[in-house]
C-alpha cells in the first residue's frame, strides 16, 4: 500500500525518539477523492488510534491510516531527501484524487481514472483541465477543455499531440478523442 524508503524510516525513527512514548505515524488524505485532496503525515499518539485503522509495520515505527484514506493512498511513496542545502519528506499519492480503477473496469471508468490522475495534473499547471464526457459506440473519447485550455491557442496540439497520443497508447480499443469546447478565448485561456 504505502511504500516508505529507508532514509525516511530512519527520519521517522529520529523524530519519534523525541516524541511521548507509543507515539506512532498517522498517514492521511483530506478530502480523498476530490479535486482538492490533500495527503499528510503527522504524529499518531496510542489514544487517536481507532479501531478502524490500518495498522503498517515498519523497522521501529507502525503507520496507521484511517478506512476512508485508505483506498487513496494505494502506490503512496515516501521518502526523505537530502541534498547540499536542506532536507525534505516528500509524500507522493497518485491516487489521492481518485481511486484508481482495476484493469478489468469499464473502458470509460480507466479513461477517466487516466485524465484525473495523469493528464490533469500536468495540465494544471497552466490553469487548466480536461473532462471525459463520455465514450462513443465507435470508440471516441469526448472532451470538453474548461479553465486556461478553454479558448488557448494551443489546445489543438495538446489535445492530438498529447491527450489523443497518450490515450491510444494506452486504451488501444479507442480511435481517437474529439473535443467539444465550444472555445472562447479571453483572459482565462493561457495561450491567447
């Protein structure tokens, strides 16, 4: 489930020795599932410990997650990075935002699990997003662009050049992604 490297464990084992006894490492997702997750790692004394919680043992700690996180933070990494100027515990859940889906669900259930997981992150970046509408009969992934994408000059070349040829590469049982933007371009859009 969560995959913790060993210089963070060893990290984790020293800030615990500073801690009251029992006190463990509580893992944990806000709002799992939506747009506007957000993972963290915090101490977990013996008494916020439920009944309900996911107990992970690792080398001289145990991580405890709550039932809901729990789905969201499949693949989670942790780790703990040193370089010449500063330290940092990194946690990446790729999940957070969606569960992801097994291999066997519905193709529009992976497509979609696809976009929010890889594609609108990346797209984010420049205020933007991609929503799936749905599959057609023929096999055509329908689109609709929304925030900076929406009316940006070079939603053409992201939608073909980056979404289209990702996906098929993926989902080889699609033919291709349509757009159905009705664009308008303005202050919003990132390239005008």
């Amino acid at each position: 489930m969560i995959t913790i490297s060993d210089p963070a464990q060893e990290h984790f084992v020293k800030l615990l020795a500073n801690q009251e006894p029992g006190t463990q490492i509580r893992v944990f997702v806000i709002n799992p599932g939506t747009p506007t997750a957000e993972c963290g790692v915090s101490y977990c004394p013996l008494d916020s410990v439920e009944d309900s919680d996911i107990k992970l043992n690792f080398n001289g700690f145990d991580v405890f997650i709550d039932k809901t996180s729990q789905p969201y933070l499949q693949e989670a990494e942790i780790d703990f990075v040193t370089d010449n100027l500063a330290s940092q515990l990194t946690l990446k859940a790729p999940n957070a935002k969606m569960k992801k889906v097994s291999d066997d669900a519905p193709l529009v259930e992976r497509v979609d699990y696809h976009i929010q997981a890889e594609v609108n992150p990346q797209l984010a970046g420049h205020g933007g997003k991609v929503t799936l509408l749905e599959i057609t009969e023929d096999g055509y992934a329908i689109l609709q662009f929304g925030g900076g994408c929406n009316g940006c000059s070079m939603v053409d070349v992201t939608l073909k050049e980056g979404i289209e040829k990702t996906l098929l590469e993926i989902f080889p049982e699609l033919k291709g992604v349509k757009d159905i933007t009705e664009h308008q371009t303005g202050e919003h859009s990132y390239f005008q």
